[in-house]
C-alpha cells in the first residue's frame, strides 16, 4: 500500500511540475550539447540536485520556509513539505535532469556539508525567452550577499557555458506581474 502511495505521489509531483512550472518531457537542450555538470567557486558548489541530497536539503528547505514563500509568489512549496514528499521531488528533479527535459542544480558548501540552496534552470513556453531561471539561499545566507553572489555567478555562467540566447529570471530581472502576463509560445 505505501508503495502505491509513493507513486501516486510521484506521478501528481510530475504532473503539477510539468504542467505548472512549464516543463517539457523532451530535452530543451541540443543533443549535442554537454550540460555542465558543476560550477565550483571560492565559497559554494552546483552540482547535481539528486535524492542522496535528501536529508541536507530538507533541513535547508525547513530552515527557510518564509524566505521560500516570498521566492514564488503564490506558491505553496514548500508548506507542510514532509521528508517522503522532498525525496520524491528529489527524485523527480534527477529523472528531469538525467533525460535533460530540466536541470536542478543543489547549492553546497565546498565541504559538501551544508545546502545552502538551490538553481532550477527550465524550459519555459514563454513568448522570447528560452529557459526559466529560479534560485534561492538558504535563508541563514540572506544577511551575508551570497543570494546576489549566485545571481552574478549563475547569470555569468549561462552566458558563458549554456546555449541560451534569451534566459527569464521570473521575480529576479522581470517582476512576476510583468512575467506572467507574456503570452505563452503556440506549440
């Protein structure tokens, strides 16, 4: 019975990821393209979001409820988020980025002891823009830059090492209200 519950689980997960958050199931990048698999500065790792990161990142997600609900407006990730419930989103994020349809980036510190946040980088269907971009710290982190740090770091690397032409930064460099009032590609 609980593994029918998990799955269940699973499968709502995929379908509220894929159908809200814009997502595709084939690749949005070329297949000839080599998906970064870290970015390493002085102070923080983004590597692979996978469900070994589980214990470490529930505690960062917990820690920084109020920050999260402030991040996406209208959401309701992640209230009342259960440690099952973070391993299959954990799960999910993997899947997405092992079959490139999406790729969720953990934030670690150099020692890998310690989440200190997340990087979603989406397929989007929005008019101009070919990806999403989504971050946040921990909120324990917010006082000290790093939330502008990952900003500057992330935004340099996509121009850098991706193949977007035109990234969205919802909430970050468009304001929500402006973001979701663009029209959606006809696909």
């Amino acid at each position: 019975m609980r593994g029918k519950i998990l799955l269940l689980m699973f499968c709502a997960t995929a379908f509220v990821s894929t159908t809200v958050m814009g997502q595709s199931v084939r690749p949005f990048v070329d297949d000839n393209f080599s998906v970064p698999e870290v970015l390493e500065t002085s102070e923080f790792r983004l590597r692979m979001l996978t469900i070994n990161d589980v214990d470490k990142d529930y505690e960062a997600v917990m820690s920084s409820v109020d920050h999260l609900n402030n991040v996406w407006p209208g959401s309701e990730w992640p209230g009342g988020l259960t440690l099952e419930e973070d391993l299959i989103d954990l799960g999910w994020h993997h899947r997405e980025f092992t079959n490139r349809t999406s790729f969720a980036y953990t934030m670690v510190t150099l020692d890998e002891s310690k989440v200190i946040g997340c990087v979603y980088i989406n397929p989007t269907r929005k008019r101009g823009f070919d990806a999403e971009i989504y971050m946040w710290v921990r909120q324990s982190e917010l006082e000290s830059g790093l939330d502008d740090r990952l900003f500057d770091t992330v935004s340099k690397w996509l121009e850098e090492s991706w193949e977007f032409r035109n990234p969205g930064f919802p909430g970050r460099v468009i304001a929500w209200e402006e973001w979701n009032a663009i029209p959606d590609e006809k696909r």
